[in-house]
C-alpha cells in the first residue's frame, strides 16, 4: 500500500477509484474558487488558482480508466462487428 495526501486525505494509490474520487473533490474545490490565493500589493490585488485544470483533468480521466479496468467494466471502443463463418 502506497498511501498519497491528495486534498488533505490519504488516499491509497492502489485504490485507482479512489483516487479518481478525491481527485475529483479536488478539482471541484479548485473550480468553485476553494483553493484561490490573494496577493495584495497598496491597492492592487491579484487573485489566482495553483492549479492546471487540464493536467488534473488528464489525471482524474487515467485513474478513472484503470478504475475501470480494474473493475471489469471498462468501455470498450470503436464498432461492434459480426463475423459469418
């Protein structure tokens, strides 16, 4: 068991779904401003994310796949075709 702090859980990196599952938290967190910083300089202030959404939503995509994998339920791709013999 390898166990990785993801969003301030320990999660186990075994565990593709729940890593998927946190991951997700985190990136909602992200998205509803949850992890925005505040700099304030006099009377500018700047506001931003940490986060690169494309690279947590590339991770969140791959652990839900091995989910899948791992579960027996992973999606099967392309036609579906028949073969007479």
């Amino acid at each position: 068991m390898t166990a990785v702090i993801i969003g301030g859980v320990s999660v186990d990196t075994d565990d593709p779904c729940a890593v998927a599952a946190q991951l997700k938290v985190v990136r909602l967190t992200v998205v509803t401003g949850g992890s925005v910083t505040m700099t304030r300089f006099d009377q500018d202030e700047v506001r931003f994310s940490p986060a690169n959404l494309p690279m947590l939503d590339a991770a969140i995509a791959d652990y839900e796949r091995q989910c899948a994998v791992k579960s027996g339920s992973a999606r099967r791709r392309g036609a579906r075709g028949v073969r007479w013999s």
